[in-house]
C-alpha cells in the first residue's frame, strides 16, 4: 500500500511505514537512488541512496508481545 511517499507493508509479523522518495526530487526525480559507475569497476555500478530517501523507518510488531520479536526458534 502506497500513500503518497509513504509505504506500508506487512513483514515479519510487524507492519513497516517507511517514507519513500520525493518524486520532486532534483537528484533522482523519485528514483530514491541512482547508479554511479566505480572507478576501479566501472562495469560494475554502484546503487548510491539518495539523500530524500533516508526518511524515518517504523515497524511496529503486531501479534506477539515485543520481547518475544526476536524469537530464538529456528527460522523455517
Ligand atoms: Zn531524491
């Protein structure tokens, strides 16, 4: 789900808002991100995160008390 340039999703039994790109951004145009070529590997780019896309990261757990999170089970 999509508000603007909020995202919210549901992973791992929480529910994560995450402020994405400006679409008015200058440096990216919205991309959130572009490729800059390295100089010592310049057919292997690296993705550089655009200052506007380093917006709050919440996640807020649901379903389980938050002590038990981060549980000790083995993944599946
Ligand atoms: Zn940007």
């Amino acid at each position: 789900m999509r508000i603007r340039r909020w995202f919210v999703y549901r992973e791992h039994r929480a529910v994560h808002i995450e402020r994405g790109a400006d679409p008015n951004c200058d440096l990216c145009y919205g991309e959130g991100g572009w490729w800059e070529g390295n100089a010592a590997h310049p057919e292997d780019p690296d993705m550089v995160a655009c200052p506007c896309n380093d917006g709050p990261r919440i996640r807020i757990p649901y379903g389980r008390l938050p002590h038990t999170a981060y549980s000790t089970e083995p993944p599946f």
